[in-house]
C-alpha cells in the first residue's frame, strides 16, 4: 500500500506489480483447486477399495 502512495496506481511499475498479483492468485487458486481434486480422488479410490474388500470378505464368510 506504501507504494501505491507513491506512485500512483496507474505508474507502470503498479500496474505490472498488480498483474504479477493477479496471476499469483489465480495460481494460488489453481493450485488448491489441484489439491482438493488429489484428495478427492483418493478418497474414491480408498471407498472403492474398501467396498470390494468387503464383497470378498461376505464371499468369504458366506463360502465358509
């Protein structure tokens, strides 16, 4: 905010810093939406995991 005092929100080297800020945040944004999506699918996996062991484990118990 001390440099926006200083030079002026429309001053080039504002504007390139607010860009740079934007495409960080988006970044940001991406990389949590990455994040969320990995644990997401890993908990599908571990449900589908856990599901067909407990098919075999009633086929199991069922077959003995």
């Amino acid at each position: 905010m001390e440099y926006q005092k200083k030079y002026g929100q429309k001053h080039p080297a504002m504007v390139t810093t607010m860009g740079d800020l934007k495409i960080l945040k988006e970044k940001k944004l991406e990389q949590i939406r990455r994040v969320i999506e990995s644990i997401k699918n890993e908990y599908e996996l571990a449900k589908a995991s856990e599901e067909n062991f407990r098919r075999f484990a009633g086929q199991t118990k069922s077959e003995t």
